[in-house]
C-alpha cells in the first residue's frame, strides 16, 4: 500500500520557500514585466535569489553542491513560480543541460560545471534545433571533428533561446555524417555528440530572430565557424549521444508540464477574483453565472490532473524507471500541460471579456506563451506518435 | 545567549478563510497552514540576535495537536536549533497557552522569550504579557528593535507605541514581542529544509510539564462579519460631515 499522495514535510516547506523567495518580487512586478517584456533584459535579480535559496542545487547531489532533492524539486519551484506570473525558460534549460552532465558527464565535467550551476553562476541554453532538422534530430548537419585535443565545431543551430545570456551551450553535433550513416546502414540516431561550449567561443555569431513565445527572451540563429571545443567537454561518448539526449529532454518536458499547471493556476486567480467582483446586470457578480463559472471549474479539474501526472513523470524520473515509462508520463504531462495552458488562458480571457486583453490584467500576453507549449520543446504531434508507437505498440507511422 | 520562540500554526493569511455551516469554526479543506506572521519575525529576531552574538541557541517552541511539527520543522528550517512541540489536542485559549509556555520557560531557562505580538487566527494579543506576569520578568512588546548588551544581562527595546516609538531598557530574562515592522523574516533555504530534518525536537504532553489545562474561554459561535456595503459619493462637505455625525456618529 505504498501509494501516497502526501507531500512530504521537506516538499511542503520547499513549495513555500518557492513562494517566498518569488513574492519578494511581487511589489515590484511592475518594473520587472516593464524590463523583462519590453526592454527582454534578463532578470538577474529573481535568478540570484532562486540561487541563494538553493534551487539549482536542488536536483543535484550534495557532491556537486546540491541537496539532492530530485527533479520533482524544480517541477514544483518551477509550478510556484509560474502560478505567481513569473516564468523563466533559462532556469527549465539550464536545469536539462546540469541533468545530462550529471547522468552522461565524466566526473572532471561534473566537477567543473555542476557546483557553479548549483550556486547559480552558470546559465546553460540548448542547442539541437536546425533549419533543415527540427523534429528530426537525426537530419542535424552540424559537425564536430577531433583536431589535437580539440573538437572543431562547423554548421548553425535555429530558435536557440537565451544564447545571448547563457554562459555555456549544450550542443549537439554529428561526429559521423547523417549520409554516411545512411550509406553505412547502420543506426540514423547513431554518430551524434554532446557537447559543452563556451557561447563566447571564437568563431560563433548569434542573430536574433524575430520570434514570440517566449517571456522576455530572444531566440537566436547561432553559427558555428571553426569553434573550437576542448575534446574533454564532450558528454556521454562520442557517436552514442543520442541515448543521452533522448534522457535529457525529458526533464524539459516535465518542467514545461510543471509551468503549464502553475500558469493556469495563475489565470484562474485573475479571473475568479475578477468573476467575484464584476457586475453587469443588476447586482450579479458576474461569477454567479454558470457560463462564467463552469469553464472555469473545467480548467481546475484539468489542472489536478496535470498536476499528479506531471508529479508522477518527476517521481518516474528521479526513480530511474524504465526510459519508455518515464517517455510516456513526462509526454502525456507535457501533452496534457498545453492544452491546459491554453485552455486556462482563453477561459480567464473570457471571464474579463475585453479586459482579457489588456495589458494591465496580465493575461494578454500568455496567449503566445502557452500556444508555443503545444509546439516546443516538442510537438503535439510527435508526443501522439511517440504514445502510439512506444506505448500503444502499433507501428511506427512516419 | 539562549533564546526561546514561540510559534503557532495558523491558516495562511493570503487565503480567505470562511466559517464553517456549524458555526463551531473554520473551513479547514483545502486551507494552507503556515507559522503566525507575527512569530515568523520572532524567529528572524531570535535568528539575528544569535548571529550577532555569535553563540547561541534558537528553541522553538509550538502548542497545539501533531500538525504543528510543520510549522516547528519550517522554523528549524529557517536556521532555529531545536524544536519543542507541547501535545494538545486544540490550541488553548491564551492563558492556558501562557501556562504552558511558563513551564517551559522554567524548564529551558532563556535569556530571552520572543513572541509575535498576536496570533492572525483569533487576534487576541494577550499570550506575551501574561506569561511575562506569571515568571515575573520584565517584558516590551510590540518590538520595533531589539539590542541585547553584550553581557545578557538588559535588553533595550524600541516599541511601536500610539503615536510614536518609545524606547525602554529590561531586565534579562525578559518577554519580547515582536510587532510587524522589527524585520523582515528570511525563507528556509534549500540546505536549510535538508538540514532542519535531523534537528531533535522533544514532544510534552501538559502533564509532562506539570500543567493541567483549565478552559477560561468557550467558543460560543463564530460567524462571518457581515459583508461590506458599497460606498456613497456626497455632493458637499456639509453632506459629510452631517453623515459623519447624525449616521456613522463618529464625530
Ligand atoms: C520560441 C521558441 C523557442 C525555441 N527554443 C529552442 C531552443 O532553445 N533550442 C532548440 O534547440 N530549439 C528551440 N526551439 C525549436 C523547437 O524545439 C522546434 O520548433 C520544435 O521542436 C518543432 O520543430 P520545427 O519547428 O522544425 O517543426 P517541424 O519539424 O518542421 O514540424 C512542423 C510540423 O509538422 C509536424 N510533424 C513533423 N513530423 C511529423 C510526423 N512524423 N507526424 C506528424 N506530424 C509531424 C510537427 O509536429 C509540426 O506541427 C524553439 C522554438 C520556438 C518557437
């Protein structure tokens, strides 16, 4: 009888110091949005005392500077955060990158790299995205070759977010080319590798590309020209990383899910307190309705439900259960996020009616943030395909 | 320099609390329970005077049923040193919470007690005051700033007074309590929550301590207060000040 749905002491205390060390920000929320949404200046000051409070350390064992407190740590700071209107897609990313260093690195990276994210000095984005290889990883044409201790890195990568404020990159490359493993026969996921590259290297230029989506932060075109990569900062072996990858996008995932949930609970704060003081006709408030309050009550039922499975796909995660299982549970959080996340926000849109889109009700704006959910980090699409094919068993369909 | 601080659970104070159909109490579903606001920059006090010291000890101290380890371990997780949890089933009225608090005071022996001023539950205010009658120590509540000289022996404590601040020197051991503006209380970090989990905490029952519980107060009803009418705009000064007087009587 070992189902518990309980949360922990530590959990709960973890949960309040998530809120606190966010509603230290509240009073100032004003000129935090003004420079994060308008000026897209990153805001250092909420990523410090995330820091200081031990957030990046959270997932990371006390070796490295950690607590050790697991993945589900981060899905339910990430989950507070959001559900008080801040979100921040560097801290999803970076905590994806420390968690492919933990799992894949050697222990020199792990000592090099994991105590500085833990303390919060390092900002990590990722890279895997191209122009010509979105959702198949494989197509990727960027190269790595091994030159004297060095891996030369040449191609460009697409909708890098915060490359521009990230100290270091996670990339991935082909060390064999996408033809040659074709040619040869042998496995398409076969020839990629990881690797850590410093985003001020010589030889990489960044464009920052004219996208939406999300908060405060560029995307960026990133080109690779010669860049040179000690041969020690490759992750997991040479060739094999793609096993590694795979791993690594799944704490996106749930942590996108954990955004997700914390956001809608965000909207249905705004629009139930607004349902209770808006009156129309007579002295209703217009809450009373129940074209007003049902969606409403909808968006919660499918928040709860979001919400355990995305706390399933972290506790499936730090369990280390097998990778199809954790596939399945963070793809279905992640799936079932977005569509929450979108639903949340329309319906709270639809309570304020034309204050929905004003700026000052703070909801307008996440109409792009949780419609870029169903599409990135990954699509809709690819998450029904990977149920039907891994879960399911019915064949693979393209 | 040890100093003793007193915690209670109460509901939190950003959620809205409602009366339950009975009228015996409050809706506590869903409700999120968190320490006394009040006792929260009790424990920052506690924390600061011990930094500032350099040597010290924080003991918390909670009444009330099992549940109130919560709020023990979130002080402890804040940086307290121990924690004492005194086994009740409800929370006293407040001089049975003093009694309480008068036993274990004798039985730590503190420099010093801090206190919130009052609880956010039911308000009353009166804990502080009457345990420092029961020991017979000195005691300055509502703290705006506390100094503790270097030898313990006197606290000087800045108090938020009618009108002002006023400023009195006490004789140590002394009760303290503190008032909204004395700090602003850190969050339990990370490290601080793991490490919180292996600090002792030693459960009491009233009987332990030699106390036996005797009810002065009884919860006869409660009820919500009655909800805000909405406001009126008058024409002229003379309309307001006939309302002020003649309707709302307060001049
Ligand atoms: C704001 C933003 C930020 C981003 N940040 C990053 C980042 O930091 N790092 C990074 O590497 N990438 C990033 N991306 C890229 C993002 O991960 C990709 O856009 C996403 O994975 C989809 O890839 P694509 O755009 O190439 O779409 P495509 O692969 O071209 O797909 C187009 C459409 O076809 C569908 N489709 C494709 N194949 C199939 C199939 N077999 N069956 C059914 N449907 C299919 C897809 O689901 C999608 O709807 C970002 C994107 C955006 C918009």
């Amino acid at each position: 009888m070992a189902l518990d749905f309980e949360l922990s002491e530590e959990q709960k205390l973890l949960k309040k110091t998530a809120r606190d060390v966010i509603k230290q920000f509240e009073p100032k929320r004003d000129e935090l949005r003004e420079k994060v949404m308008k000026r897209k200046e990153f805001p250092q000051e909420v990523w410090d005392a995330l820091a200081q409070a031990g957030f990046f350390g959270s997932f990371l064992p006390p070796e490295y500077g950690g607590t050790g407190m697991g993945l589900l740590a981060m899905a339910f700071a990430v989950e507070e955060m959001s559900a008080l209107g801040f979100g921040n897609a560097l801290i999803i990313l970076t905590t994806m990158d420390a968690l492919c260093i933990l799992k894949n690195g050697t222990e020199e990276l792990k000592k090099r790299f994991l105590p500085k994210i833990a303390d919060g000095t390092y900002k990590f984005c990722f890279a895997v995205t191209e122009a010509d290889a979105g959702t198949n990883t494989c197509r990727i044409k960027t190269r790595a070759e091994k030159k004297n201790g060095y891996y030369v890195i040449n191609g460009s990568k697409t909708f890098i977010t915060g490359a521009d404020v990230a100290d270091y990159m996670l990339l991935v490359t082909r060390t064999i080319s996408y033809k040659e493993v074709v040619e040869k026969g042998l496995p398409k996921a076969y020839g990629l590798s990881l690797f850590i590259v410093d985003t001020k290297s010589k030889g990489i230029t960044l464009h920052a590309l004219p996208t939406r989506g999300i908060e405060g932060m560029n995307q960026f075109t990133v080109f690779f020209d010669n860049v040179e990569v000690p041969a020690e900062n490759l992750v997991g072996d040479e060739n094999a990383g793609s096993m590694a990858l795979f791993k690594a996008l799944n704490p996106e995932r749930i942590l996108a899910a954990a955004s997700a949930v914390g956001l809608s609970e965000y909207c249905l704060n705004i629009a139930v307190n607004y349902a209770q003081e808006r009156k129309v006709f007579r002295d209703t408030p217009i809450g009373q309705y129940q074209a007003i309050q049902h969606p409403l009550a909808e968006v919660k039922i499918h928040q709860e439900a979001v919400r355990l499975l995305t706390y399933k796909a972290a506790w499936a995660y730090d369990k280390e259960l097998p990778p199809v299982e954790v596939g399945a549970y963070t793809n279905m959080a992640k799936y079932l996020g977005a569509e929450l996340a979108i639903m949340a926000v329309d319906k709270a849109i639809e309570t304020l009616g034309g204050n929905g889109f004003s700026e000052d009700y703070g909801l307008a704006h996440l109409w792009e943030v949780v419609r870029l959910l169903r599409t990135a980090p990954i699509s809709k699409e690819m998450i029904l395909n990977y149920i039907s094919e891994h879960v399911l068993g019915l064949p693979r369909s393209y | 320099m040890k100093i003793l601080v007193t915690v209670k659970r109460v509901p939190d104070p950003d959620m809205k609390v409602r009366v339950n159909a009975e009228g015996t109490g409050i809706v506590e579903d869903n409700m999120k329970f968190v320490i006394n606001p009040f006792d929260e920059i009790a424990v920052e006090e506690g924390l600061r005077i011990k930094e500032k010291k350099g040597e010290g000890e924080v003991v918390i101290v909670a009444i009330g049923p099992s549940v109130v380890q919560e709020q023990i371990r979130a002080a402890l997780a804040m940086g307290a040193d121990r924690g004492i949890h005194v086994d009740v089933d409800s929370y006293p009225d407040p001089l049975n919470t003093a009694k309480l608090l008068k036993a274990v005071a004798e039985k730590e022996a503190p420099n010093i007690v801090i206190m919130g001023k009052q609880a956010v539950d039911d308000d009353y205010g009166q804990a502080g005051q009457m345990l420092a009658a029961m020991l017979g120590w000195a005691q300055a509540t509502f703290a705006y700033k506390v100094e503790i000289a270097d030898d313990n022996s006197k606290a000087t404590v800045t108090r938020e007074v009618d009108g002002g601040l006023e400023t009195i020197e006490i004789d140590l051991p002394a009760v303290v309590t503190a008032d909204l503006r004395l700090n602003e209380p850190r969050y339990a970090s990370l490290p601080g929550i793991m490490k919180a989990k292996t600090k002792p905490m030693d459960v009491f029952k009233p009987a332990d301590l030699g106390v036996e519980l005797s009810p002065v107060l009884e919860l006869v009803r409660m009820e919500e207060p009655p909800p805000r009418k909405g406001g009126i705009i008058v024409e002229t000064v003379d309309e307001l000040l006939d309302k002020l007087r003649n309707e709302a009587k307060v001049i």
